[in-house]
C-alpha cells in the first residue's frame, strides 16, 4: 500500500496492493474505499489508519504540508 500526499489540506491518495487506487480524508475521517463506505467501520478502513501511521512516523506530510516529527 503507497500513500500519497495529494495537496494541501486534508485529501491523500491511497494506492492499494490490488492496483485501487482511493481518496482519503483524513481530517473528515473518509476513503471512497469499498469497505468504509458499505460498513463504515468505527475504527476506520485500513487505509485511513495507513495514511495516519504515516503522518505520525513522518513519511507523508500533514494537511498543511509540513512533517510531524
């Protein structure tokens, strides 16, 4: 799975191992992925919790484009 920073603000791009390619919120808590919009899950989807991993070790940036260290 490779995320992405697609702009600034709070919208990331996920790219799934299946080739899927899928628009997260992360400040809206949203990813057009099949599993969160059919069960909304209270944890969120995997790739909500890939793109928050990687916000906090630092290896994406933060909705207003700078690194957390």
């Amino acid at each position: 799975m490779d995320a992405r920073f697609a702009s600034v603000g709070s919208l990331y791009e996920v790219i799934s191992e299946s080739g899927n390619t899928y628009n997260v919120d992360i400040e809206g808590e949203m990813c057009s992925c099949p599993d969160f919009e059919q069960r909304q899950p209270d944890d969120g989807c995997k790739h909500l919790r890939r793109v928050s991993l990687e916000i906090r070790t630092g290896l994406v940036p933060t909705s207003d484009g700078t690194f957390d260290h």
